[in-house]
C-alpha cells in the first residue's frame, strides 16, 4: 500500500495542507521543513490516518476542536485504490470526500491484517528509536539471537521484558533460601503456624488424662483435710479448757459472797445508778439556786438604765418630708448663679437678629422683626429659582449654537452634490471581469496541469525505457495481445513443476550414478582383495575335469598325455571346492553385490529415460513458450520475466492514460481561460480604454477592476451625500424648536422671580439675584438667632424659676408644723438646713433608748431560765427519795449503798457465765463446766504441744496437695473450649494459599521467561542466515566500506556477533563505536524489513531525522539504503536538514519529489 | 412450633485460600466457624424457639483439637440455661471422632444413636424425631429405609445425613432418593451433608439447610441455617437464617473495554464498591476473576503483582475490614486472533510460531520439566493439592501450561514500551 496524497484538513496544527507523494521509479519522497514546522505530527498523522484517532486525541487538538479533527487521503496499491476523510468520531471513521459513510473496513484491503502498533514497531523509524537500537545492541551484544530477534521485530523491550521475567522468578523463588523471597517468606510463616497449632492442640486422650488426674488430687486433699480437721478439733477442746478454767473459779466465789449479804438482812433492790443520782441531785440545788439570785439582781440594774433616756418624736415622724427638703435643697443651691448665665445667652442672640435685620433694613425689635419675617415657602420658592437660572441661560446659549452649526454643515454638503458627477460601469464589463478572475485563478492549476504533464511524460518515458528490447510503439502495447494473468501463472507453475521435475529426476539419476559408481568399486574391491570361488568355478572345474577324464577314458587323449592333465584337473576342482568351502560369506557377499550391481544398472537406465523424458517436456514446454511470446511480439523473453513486462507495460499505459489525461485537462483549461481574456479586452475598448490585443489576463483583469471600483466609488458617494443632506435637515428643525423651548423658558423665568422676591419681602433689597443669595442668608440668620434666644428662655430660664419657687412653698409648710416660732420670711435654706441636724439628733437618741431595752430583756429571759433549772434538780431526785421511803437525801444514802453491793455480785456472777458461755464454742454451761473438772489441767501444755507438731506436719502435707490439685486443674482448664489450635489452623491456611499464590505465579513467570529463551533461539536458528547476510551488505554501505560482512562467532560461548572489517579483522559489537552501532541497528531493522517485505503486503516507511549526526558522506550511504528500500515500499523520509536535499538529488536524480513545509504551513 | 434446623457446621474448620497480607481481616475472621456458631445460638435463644436440630458433621473429620468440643458444650451450656433442647446427630465427619465418643455433653443435647434409628417423642409440642447417626465414616447404606414408622398424630421429624441421590460435589453417602423421603410419612425432612441449601415439598418438607459457614471460594454467597415454624395444623414455614461472619463473592470482569491495567483496575474498584454496597453489614472474601479479550491482556500478563496491589488499594479504600481478597486470577485473551497475528509480517508472526511448537516439542519440554521440577521437588506435601500445575511438572504433562502461558507473553512482549 502506499499514499498517493495526504490532506492534513484540520489536524494539529494543520489547517487544509495537503502533500502529494507521486510514485516514481523510486518511491521515496522527503518531506523537509524546520524544527516546529509540523514533521512529528505529520509521522502521527499517518498512523491516525490509517489506524484511527486514539480515544484522547488532545496532543492535536489545540488549535481545532476534537471533534473537527480530519483527515484525508488517497491510497492505492496493486488491488485498488481508495480517495477517503478520516473522522474524530465515535461511530463513522471514514467518509468519502463527498461525505458518503465508508465502513470501518474500507481501509482492510490496504493495510492488511496490521494493526498500529506493529506499524509503528516496524514500518516507523526515527532517531531517537534508532539511538536505543544501538545502545540495545551493546547491552546484549553477547546474545546474538536477542540482537537478532530484537532489531528484527523492532522492539527495545525484549531484554526489559525478559530480564523483568527472571527478576520476578528470582523474586518468589530460588533453590537458596532468602526471607526477601515471597516463596520463602510464606514457608516461613507455615512452619510457624504449624509449629503453633502442634503447641496449642489438645488430643481427647490428654483431655481424658488431665481430668483422671485431677480428680484424684481434689480425692487426696479431701482426705488431708479430714485428718486435719480432727487435730484442729483437740486443739480447741484443750484450749478451751485452759480458756475457761479462771472463769469457772471465779464464779464459784461470787456466789459464796451473795449468800453472806443476804444473811446480814434485807436490802432494797433500788434501781441502778441510785448512788449517781443521790450525788448529781445534791450538787445540782445548791448550784441552781445560787444562780437565780443573781439573775433577779440584773433585771433591777437594767430596767433603771432604760427609763433614763428620751428623744424627739416629732421631728422623727417628719423624717421622710424633712429629707425630701433637704435633697430639694441641694438640686436648687445653683439656679440663681445659672438664670444670669442663660439671660446672657439671650442676649447675644437677639443681638446677633438685630444686625442681620439692619443688613435687611428691617426694624430692630424683636416683636417688630417676629411680625416682619417672610413665610418660609415664598424664601424656597426665591432659592428655586435662584438654582433654575443657570441652567437656563446655559440651554438658551448651546441651542442657538447647534442651530448655527449644523446650518453651516448643510450648506458645505449642498455646494459638493451641485458640482458632483456618476460614472457608469456595464453589467457585460463586470460579468466578463468575474469569468476572468475565475480563469486567473486557475493559474496554480493550470502550473500544476503542465508539471504534473511533465511528470505523466517523464513516467511514460521512463516506464517505455523499462520495457527494454521489448519496447514498441503505445499503439501496438495498448493493442498487443495479453495471456490471462491466470493463465500465465498456470503455465509459469506449469514449468516451474516441469523444471522442478527435470532437476529432481537428474538428481535422482546423478543420485543413482554415484551409487552405481559405488556399487561398481565395492564389486571389483571384492574381486580384487579376496580370493573368492564361487558355485559356477567350482562347477566350470568339475566340467573341466570331467572333460579332460572323458577325453581320456575315449582315449581321445593318450594316457601319459592325460594322466598330468587329468591330475591337475581333479586336484584343481578339488581346490575349487575347498577354497570354495572356505569364502562362502565373501561368495555371499560378492553374489550380492553383483545383484545389486544389476539392480542400480537397471535403476540407472530407468532414471536416464525418465530424465530423457522430463527434458524432452521441458524442451517441449520452452519450444511452445517461445512461439506463443514471438506472437505476442516478446520473442526471446524467459516465461519468468514476462509477469514482471506485463506489469512494466501496465505502468506504461497507465503513464500514457495519465500524461493523456493531464494533456487534455490543460487544454481545456488554457482555452477557457482564453475566451475569458478576448471578452474582459472587448469591453474594455468599448469602455474606452485601449488595450492592446495581447495584452495578459491580470493586465487586463487589473485595469477592469480599477475601472469598476472607481465606477461605484463614485455611486456611493453621491448616494451618501444625498443621505447625508436629507439626515441634516431633519436635524437642523429639531435644534431650531429645541433653540425656541429654551429662549421661552428663560422668559417664563424672569415672570416668576420678581413675583417671588415681593413674596419673600426681599424686593428692596434684592435686584440682581446674588443680592438675593445674600438676603436669604441674612433672613436665616435672623431666624436662627429668634430660635435659640426662645429655646433658652422655655428649656432653661423657666425652668430654673419653677423650682425655687416650689422649694419655697415646700419650706414654709414644713416650718410652720416643726418651728412654729420661726419668722415668716425666714430663709428657707438656712430653716432647712437647722430641720436636717435636729432630725439627725433625734434618730440618735432613739437608738439608744432601743438598745437599753433589749438589755432589759435579755436579763429577765435568763432569770427565767434559772429559775426553771432549779426546780428541775429537786425533780431529779424525787423518785429517788419516793422509791426509798424516805424525805431527805441523807436519809437515802445507806439504803443506796447496800442496794449497790446486791447489783455488783449479781454481776459479777452473770459475767462469770457470760465469758464461760462466750468462749465456750457453742456448749453448755453444764457441758463447759464439767469438761473443765473433767480435765487434768497439769497436763494440759504437754498435750497442746503435740497436738501443734502434728498440725505442723499436716499443713506441708497439705499444700503440696494443694498445688498439686492446682497443676491439675489448670491442666485441665487449660483445655477450656480456647480458639487457639483453630486460629493456628488459619494461620496454616493463610500461608498454604500465599505458598500457593507464590508457587502458581513462579511457575508461569519461570515458564514465559523459559519459552522466551527458547523462542528467541529458535527465531535465530531460523532467519540468522539470510537476514545477516542481507544486514552486512547494507551495513557495509552504511559505513562506506569499513566493514564488508556480519558474522556469528561460534567458537565462543556464547556466540557473539562479529563485524569483518574491510581488511578481514574481526570486531565484535563491544568494539564498535556508538555511532557504527547505530547503523548496524538501521542495518539489521532494514533487512529485517525487506526480507519480510519480500513476502509482500508493503506499508509506507516513515523514517523520521534518521541522519541527524551522520556526515555527509555517511548520509548519502544511509540515503542509498532508502533507496533500495523504496524498490519493495513507500519510503517517506522526515527532515528538518535543508543541505539533505542536494544529496538526496544525487542519489535519487533530479525528479525525486521533495514537499516542503514552511512557516506558516497553514494553507 | 419453631425449631432451628442447621447441619455441617464443621466447627473450628479454617477458611481456605485466603492469603494474609497487612491489612486483610485476617484477625477478625479466622474464628468465623466457631462465631457462626455462637450466632446460631444466640438466634436460638432470640427466637425462643422449641429445640434445635443439627443433621450431622458438628466437626471436621481429621480435626483433633479437644477445645473443640469443649467450646461445643459450652455454647449448648447457654442453650440449657434457656431450656432449648438440641438433637444432634453424627454424619461422615464426626462418626468416628475420639471428641464425639469422650465429650460429657449437657443434658439438653440428645445425640442419635448409630447402631440404630431412634425415635424420640416430645409429648408436648406432639412432635417425633427419628434419625440414625453414622456408625463409620464411609457410611454408603441406605439408612432412610430403616427409619421407624412415623408416629400418628404426631409432627414427624426425620434427621438424616445424606447425599440424597449423589451430589458431585460431595460423597455419596446414605444415599437415598426424594421419592423415598416422601414416601415414608413423615412431615419433615432434617437433612444434613449437601452444603447448598435445597428444599423439596410434597408430602414432606425435604430441606438441606447448607453449611453454617462458606469455607472456600466453592462456597459462595449466603450461608447459614433454617427456622422452620408449623402452625397448628402442621402447615411448615420455613425461613433462612443468614448468620455467616464471612461470606465468600465472586465478581468477574469483563477487561474487553479496558486499553490498560489502570482501565482494568478502575472497573475492579466501581465492582468492588458495588459489591460492598450491597448486604454491608457481612464482610466478604473476594475472588476477582479477570475476563474476556482484552487490550491490556499483554500487560496484566507482565503485572499480576501491581494489578493484585492496585485491587488491593480499592479494598482499603471501600474498607479492609468488609472485604478481604482470596486472589485475582487473570483469565483475558489478547485482542489479537493468532490467525491476524499470522498474517503479520514482522518476528512476532515466527514468534507465534515458535511458541506454537513449542508445546508439542519434546526437547523444550524435557528442558521445562527439569527446570520447574528442581521447584517442584522442595514443596511441601500439604501444597500439592492447591497447585495442580505442581503434579503437571512431576508428570511432565507441561503442553497446558505451555499453552497457557504462551499468549499472554506474546501479547506483553507486544505491548511493552
């Protein structure tokens, strides 16, 4: 497939540019232009162009929408051609360029079963890809297969890909253990689970021991304890013994000693604490009654300190009144001082009215100046007008002047329209312009008409020189007979089977030859190194024998004659017969050899008739071949060439249909542009002008175009003049009515003020209207200062007077009720004041007199309580004296103490019992006492001391089966149902499936990275032969010679890839320098590409800057090697390198076609 | 009448093939059988029901902790104190476990005896149970054909292990038809050992409840037991009891629209945030399977582990508490027919090929094999069932993983820059 045109519609930064890629001899093609001028874009163009817009096309859309993103093109190759518009779009991709829908597939037939990134690995070239290519041949330049397979598919990822393979293998797994391994580290945590679950399981048997056991601890300690128990129980018998021994004795005495004071007479069983109560009652009435006494002294003492003190009850019940005077007092002390202040206030302002009203020469009292004062409104209605004033003077002025103005504008566009004049231009004159400037646009056309008609000629000159002897006559190639293509293959398949056939059976008859041969040499080897009799000499002896015996017994030979002869025979056949009974194998052998001597002889004749007979086929085929080529007038041509002519021919007419084609599209262009050039000439003369007859068409195109823009320049200027006079007039009404309605204003005005100042009673004062400005300032003045001065006098001066006059009235009332003796012009103030201190004194005395009674009080209550104290302490010891029988308490004395004596042994026996009771752990009194007698107390301590060592004895016992019932049943408990074996079980499980993960991902990672190993081998087994062989001529062009081949160097392990030197010194690839590794990568991608490209199926080559740092001799090499390129594909070549072009003219021929881009490319 | 019918709870069994990694629920989870369980009792006791039945496998045959069982009794311990009878009958995992033979099991729990079928009469909700344990393991007898008669006018339960005609899935032990089932009079069938859950009605009501628990990626979405209520007239009503701690999802994608393994990520995130939307309250273990013909075949081939680290990026971002990943497998085909590749004129057109041969050439196969046994050789013993490309090495039966493995090379090698 290659590109015929390329249209970048709207693309980047392309807009409407278009590239033409005619097919030449050589399909090569530069497209040079500077760095920016859009080449990147151009190589990403193509790839859309044929593949598709990616999804984001953002990188090219910055000039144009996404959307608007198009591209165009016309492709073809040997099977057709398409002329379609590549979309940014989601659904149809391909149009036609009349917009028709394309399917998505109309591009298949062209591009094949590519896709874009086998286009851009292998058909996409630049510098940047071509740098890597080196520097990746360095790297594995010890693994020639790598190299090979590499540059072949056009791929800088091999050795990432497949290092990344074994690094990640490495990474789960190796035979050495490391922890950083995903394997190792999940083995790791396996036998740590493991190892947990073996710890923490519990098998039922374990169970089953760990209860046994420790049921029989809790069985021993039980019996431990019981033991125990009954030695703890002696222990507290004797104890108890020693315990109560002292009270048992104790309580026998006390009962000898009631029985001796009940014998001694009777005794009253008073209550307890008689005795107390006895005492407390006699010291209680002394006390109280020594305190009463007192108390009645103090109640006398302060009821004659109270009667003593007086005060002013009169003035207290005022107290309020005489208080409110006193604070009136304080508020009024300064009104008199403020009324003079204020007065003065009032005077400077009706000072201030008096020299306003004489700017007015109005009167100066204030009641005559209240009564002259004019009404606010008429003041208002003065200053209104006073504002109004300037403005109207101000309209009246810049009316009347735009009255003026636009009278003169008018008059000036009157003068120019009474002297202009039209010029008129025919409507043939201007038609016929239009037909010219169309023709006159052809013009580029009609350039590119006549050089492609130049190309179309070249191409046909060149493909007819391609006919070589062949050559004739178009007439007689378009007329000539054709075979059917179909037909042609059919007889070149035909012969190739016939030549096929020939070249087998000589090959098998040069095969049989050779094993004749063979055969033949082993025969006579045979015969010549063994002594071999076979069957038929021994028979050929006995017949001899038997001969020469008959010969004698007929006596056809004398006896003495035959006797020798008939010895030497028999001895003869008898040594036949033994040296044949001695080389039986090599008989065998040689027998063998013989028949298969006759076989091959035969075999050999067989395949020399049938080699006959396939050359005489052969023959015959070529005989027939060369009579039907003399009639289609290719006489001598091989069947081989003659797909190859036809194809040359097929260029040939299609040249001469195109140079036909061009030819005639531009004489119909030239003449069409012609009559439009007689027409335009024509009416130009008839316009006046005159122009001679050869004149040229934009000569002419030029003057008609000036004739007609002056021609309507003229129109339109009459046309806006008249427009213009017709707008102004207009106008010029509207400012003069607008002139009237100001003047009228002005006047209304004048009307109104002189009746506002009669109002404003300012006509005397004011003539002009700044005097009556000024008047309207005096008048506020005037009313300001007759404001404040009544403010003054109502807010502050009258005030002031209504208080002093109320404290007056306030006053005397009170004075008349408290000093009735006081003068009735007496100073209030002072009376006030003398009221304040008198009701002070008084409140004062009567505090006193409230304290001395309270005194009073206090002392009566405590009287009182005294009192009562001592009528209770003779209560106290009232029942005492009752219960006794007696009146005094001397007399109740003895009958207590006896009383006393009775309680204390009866408590003394109780308690005797109690403590027995109390420490007798639960027996009886009984029981406690007779044990007591029962015990041998004198052996007591000697018994109590063994009971302890054996009680000793007991608690070691006891807490060894204590810890050993505490082991037991922990065992045991630890058995309690716990998650733990489960958890670890998990635990397992999560590291068995990492394990499992670990061991799946390295079996497939070490597999691919096995299988690329493998395949790159075998790539190079397969084509390391012709693609090196291919590579190393090119890559001696490159280099100019330097090197002459490639080689494979298998003496080391592993082989290496060798370059040979012009002078036969072998260097390897780490030998080579950077830039000659570059061009051994160019090399290996061209030859990859042209031996692939042999097997057809070509997609354009875009080589993008390739030969940024090559000089130029080494350029023009690299150029050469396009060149070569460009017989089997399309080669679009990128430069920004303008000194390229001269080289790639010396290498291409002058025609090469070079598109150049500029700046702007926009179209 | 309401009782709970659970059956293969397989206590303290573990989850299979889930890998730990940082911030997985590993914690969390790795008691799930055992918190199934305690949810199935406190279910019990919330519903107040009248008796539980549990149709064999209670434990994982080859199990051997004690604690085990113990847990088992205290968990029925909490079923005495709120009076809830359990019926408890051994299936081919427990037959013959020493716990089964030693455990001193409360008084509420009452196990079926093995030499023969019993019936057991609850007078008092004029209900039957009848059912027979497993004496062996291997029990392949028709047990169902020996049950008693049902009892008139009684509710009658039958307690069954089985495998009801033959499950792939699962040993065909008891076997034993429907129509059997049917046929023999009782109202309900408690089955037991099929872990999906299954129902069949007609003259009975014939219900495997499921396993309690899912244990394994086989065992995917709800799991639990079965509360089954019959009304006066002895009409059944069965409801579900979803009460897995853990719940196991597949979600398969579909990367035909992916151009990348960042394309294929993202829709791994939006499917994995869909997934957790739905039932969130119950944490999943996810297996995400990655399908179809892909642009990015090539790519995910080269970058499993980063594709495995991304999903688990989207995990922690939904939660790492709710899901917890079982694996990503890779599952894509490239874009490309090998028939289009062949018709390419570049290396990769011979290097389809070559890989083609690859599986059928002895040599590199041989070559294969000697290098993948020296691996194959040092695994554990308990990792050869999880890994059956492990015993392909051994065998040398290796053209499967050759073919596998073959054109996601090809395609990566394609796609790399």
């Amino acid at each position: 497939m290659r590109i015929r045109n390329f249209h970048l519609i709207k693309y980047g930064k392309f807009t409407g540019t278009s590239l033409t890629f005619p097919k030449n001899e050589h399909d090569f093609h530069v497209v040079i232009g500077p760095n920016e001028a859009g080449k990147s874009t151009i190589r990403g163009a193509i790839g859309d162009l044929l593949f598709d817009m990616p999804t984001r096309s953002g990188a090219m859309a910055f000039k144009h929408e996404q959307r608007d993103l198009r591209l165009g093109a016309f492709v073809e190759n040997a099977t057709g051609e398409l002329d379609f518009l590549r979309l940014k779009a989601n659904k149809v991709k391909l149009r036609t360029p009349a917009e028709a829908a394309l399917p998505d597939t109309a591009l298949d037939p062209f591009v094949g079963v590519a896709g874009r990134p086998f286009f851009e690995q292998m058909y996409g070239l630049d510098h940047t890809m071509m740098v890597e290519g080196g520097k990746f041949i360095l790297d594995a330049s010890k693994d020639v297969a790598q190299v090979l397979f590499q540059s072949a598919a056009g791929i800088a990822s091999l050795g990432k890909v497949k290092d990344a393979l074994v690094q990640e293998a490495a990474a789960i797994w190796t035979s050495s253990s490391a922890a950083g391994r995903t394997y190792y580290a999940a083995l790791a945590q396996l036998n740590t689970a493991t190892q947990e679950l073996k710890d923490s399981a519990v098998r039922t048997k374990a169970w089953t021991d760990a209860h046994a056991a420790e049921a029989d601890a809790q069985t021993k300690v039980d019996q431990a304890d019981a033991a125990r128990r009954g030695l703890e129980q002696r222990r507290a018998t004797l104890e108890r013994v020693r315990r109560l021994a002292p009270f048992v004795a104790t309580l026998r005495a006390r009962e000898e000693d009631l029985k001796t004071l009940i014998a001694t007479g009777s005794v009253l069983e008073l209550p307890s604490g008689s005795s107390t109560v006895l005492t407390q009652g006699e010291a209680a009435v002394s006390s109280t009654g020594e305190v009463l006494k007192l108390r009645d002294d103090d109640v006398g003492r302060l009821q004659g300190l109270r009667d003593q003190v007086t005060y002013d009850q009169a003035v207290l019940t005022r107290k309020v009144e005489v208080d409110d005077l006193e604070a009136f007092r304080h508020r009024v002390r300064d009104h008199a001082k403020d009324l003079l202040l204020r007065q003065q206030e009032v005077d400077q302002e009706l000072e201030r009215m008096r020299r306003a009203c004489a700017e007015l020469g109005w009167p100066d009292s204030e009641a005559e100046v209240r009564l002259t004062l004019p009404p606010e409104i008429a003041l208002k209605t003065v200053t209104t007008l006073v504002k109004e004033r300037g403005a109207l003077e101000l309209a009246k002025t810049t009316s009347q002047e735009s009255v003026d103005t636009k009278e003169r504008d008018l008059a000036a566009v009157q003068k120019e329209l009474d002297t202009f004049s039209v010029k008129v231009v025919t409507e043939e004159l201007r038609s016929a312009l239009e037909e010219a400037q169309t023709a006159k646009g052809r013009a580029p056309a009609l350039r590119t008409l006549m050089l492609a008609g130049d190309t179309a000629k070249q191409t046909l000159e060149r493909a007819l020189a391609a006919l070589g002897r062949w050559t004739q006559p178009l007439a007689a190639l378009r007329t000539m007979d054709v075979p059917a293509t179909e037909r042609l293959a059919a007889m070149q398949a035909h012969r190739s089977r016939l030549v096929t056939a020939v070249e087998a059976a000589q090959e098998r008859a040069d095969e049989s030859a050779g094993k004749l041969e063979t055969t033949r040499l082993a025969v006579d080897q045979v015969v010549a190194t063994k002594h071999i009799v076979t069957a038929e000499d021994v028979r050929l002896a006995r017949e001899e024998r038997d001969k020469v015996w008959s010969s004698v017994k007929s006596h056809a030979l004398p006896l003495e004659a035959g006797a020798p002869a008939l010895d030497f025979a028999i001895e003869h056949a008898d040594r036949q017969v033994d040296v044949q009974l001695g080389s039986t194998s090599e008989a065998a052998q040689l027998l063998a050899l013989r028949q298969q001597l006759q076989r091959e002889e035969a075999e050999q004749d067989r395949l020399a008739q049938a080699l006959t007979k396939r050359t005489a086929e052969l023959e015959e085929f070529d005989r027939n071949w060369a009579t039907e080529s003399a009639g289609h007038g290719l006489n001598g041509m091989l069947l081989e060439d003659v797909s190859a002519w036809f194809i040359r021919r097929e260029a040939v007419l299609t040249a001469a249909a195109q140079l036909e084609s061009k030819q005639a599209e531009l004489a119909r262009e030239q003449e069409a542009t012609e009559v439009a050039r007689v027409a335009l000439r024509g009416l130009l003369d008839a316009a006046g002008f005159a122009c001679s007859p050869d004149m040229g068409l934009v000569a002419l195109c030029a003057t008609a175009d000036g004739h007609i823009k002056s021609a309507d320049a003229t129109v339109e200027r009459r046309k806006a003049l008249v427009q213009q006079l017709d707008q102004g007039g207009r106008a010029l009404e509207t400012l003069r009515a607008t002139a009237l309605r100001a003047n009228q204003a002005l006047q209304t005005w004048e009307s109104e003020w002189a009746a506002a100042l009669l109002k404003a009673k300012l006509s005397a004062s004011s003539r002009t209207v700044a005097e009556a400005e000024a008047a309207i300032e005096q008048v506020g003045k005037v009313h300001s200062a007759l404001e404040k001065a009544a403010s003054i006098r109502a807010e502050r001066i009258d005030t002031m007077n209504a208080d002093l006059d109320r404290f007056q009235g306030l006053g005397r009332d009170l004075a008349r009720e408290l000093v009735p003796d006081a003068e009735p012009d007496a100073d209030i103030a002072a009376l006030s004041k003398s009221l304040g201190e008198r009701l002070a004194r008084a409140v004062s005395e009567q505090q006193a007199w409230v304290n001395a009674d309270e005194n009073l009080a206090a002392a009566v209550n405590q009287r009182d309580e005294a009192r009562v104290k001592a009528q209770e302490a003779l209560a106290t010891v009232k029942p005492l004296l009752d219960a006794a029988g007696v009146s005094t308490l001397a007399e109740a004395r003895p009958l207590v103490e006896r009383s006393d004596r009775l309680r204390q042994l009866q408590a003394e026996i109780t308690s005797a019992k109690d403590e027995l009771l109390k420490g007798g752990d639960g027996l009886s009194l009984e029981d406690l006492v007779a044990e007591v007698d029962a015990a041998d107390l004198a052996a007591l301590p000697g018994e109590q001391d063994e009971i302890k060592r054996a009680l000793e004895a007991s608690t070691g016992e006891l807490t060894a089966l204590a810890e050993l019932r505490l082991t037991t049943k922990q065992a045991l408990e630890a058995i309690s149902g716990r998650a733990n074996a489960a958890v670890a079980e998990s635990k397992r499980q999560e590291a068995l499936a990492a394990l499992a993960d670990a061991s799946e991902r390295y079996l497939k990672v070490a597999t691919a990275s096995k299988l690329l190993r493998w395949a790159i081998d075998r790539y190079r087994d397969r084509k390391q032969g012709p693609l090196l062989q291919r590579a190393g001529e090119i890559f001696g062009g490159l280099t100019l010679g330097g090197f002459k081949t490639l080689h494979v160097d298998y003496d080391k392990q592993p082989p290496a890839l060798t370059a040979r030197r012009s002078n036969d010194a072998l260097v390897e690839v780490s030998g080579l320098s950077e830039g000659t590794r570059d061009q051994l990568y160019l090399a290996l991608r061209l030859a990859a590409l042209e031996l692939q490209l042999s097997q057809g199926g070509a997609l354009p080559f875009v080589a993008d800057d390739l030969f940024i740092n090559f000089d130029d001799a080494r350029a023009k090499a690299g150029l050469r090697a396009l060149k070569e390129l460009s017989k089997f594909t399309q080669v679009i070549f990128l430069s920004h390198h303008d000194h390229l072009l001269p080289l790639v003219r010396e290498v291409f021929g002058e025609q090469v076609n070079v598109v150049e881009l500029g700046e702007p490319v926009e179209a | 009448m309401r009782f709970i019918h659970a059956a293969d709870i397989h206590l303290d069994s573990p989850l299979h093939g889930l890998s730990s990694y940082p911030d997985a629920p590993a914690a969390q989870l790795r008691s799930a059988s055992r918190d199934a369980f305690t949810e199935l009792v406190n279910r019990a006791i919330e519903e107040q029901v009248d008796f539980m039945v549990i149709a064999g496998d209670l434990y994982d045959g080859p199990w051997r902790d004690h604690n085990t069982g113990i847990f088992f009794c205290k968990e029925m311990g909490r079923l005495k104190r709120a009076e809830i009878p359990v019926f408890v009958l051994f299936g081919n995992h427990d037959a013959e476990s020493e716990m089964t033979k030693k455990l001193e099991l409360p008084t509420n729990v009452r196990c079926f005896a093995a030499n023969k079928p019993e019936t057991v009469k609850l007078d008092a909700l004029r209900a039957a149970l009848h059912g027979q344990s497993f004496k062996h393991k291997e029990t392949v007898d028709n047990l169902a054909i020996g049950y008693p008669e049902a009892v008139s006018g009684y509710f009658n339960i039958g307690v069954l292990h089985t495998a009801l005609g033959g499950y792939a899935a699962h040993p065909n032990y008891a076997p034993c038809s429907v129509e059997e089932l049917h046929a023999r009079g009782y109202q309900y069938w408690a089955l037991g050992h099929v872990h999906e859950h299954f129902v069949w009605t007609g003259p009975s009501t014939i219900v495997f409840p499921g396993n309690l628990q899912g244990r394994n990626i086989r065992e995917t979405g709800r799991r639990g037991a079965v509360l089954v209520t019959v009304d006066d007239d002895g009409r059944v009503e069965l409801e579900r009891l979803f009460i897995d701690i853990l719940r196991w999802e597949t979600l398969t994608i579909d990367a035909a629209d992916c151009a990348t393994l960042q394309d294929v990520s993202r829709k791994v995130g939006r499917a994995l945030e869909d997934l957790a939307a739905d039932d969130s309250q119950v944490p999943r273990a996810v297996r995400v399977t990655i399908r179809g013909r892909s642009p990015a075949h090539g790519e995910l081939f080269g970058l499993e582990g980063q594709l495995r680290m991304e999903v688990l990026a989207s995990i922690a971002a939904i939660g790492n508490e709710r899901l917890w990943l079982e694996k990503v497998k890779v599952e894509t085909q490239a874009v490309a027919d090998p028939a289009l590749v062949e018709g390419r004129l570049d290396a990769f057109a011979d290097l389809q090929e070559i890989l083609r041969d690859a599986q059928t050439d002895p040599d590199f196969l041989k070559e294969l094999q000697a290098e993948l046994n020296t691996f194959a050789t040092k695994v554990p013993p308990d990792l050869r069932p999880l890994v059956p490309t492990l015993q392909n090495v051994q065998s040398g039966e290796l053209e499967g993983l050759v073919a596998e493995v073959a054109p996601g090379l090809l395609d990566h090698l394609a796609r790399v820059e």
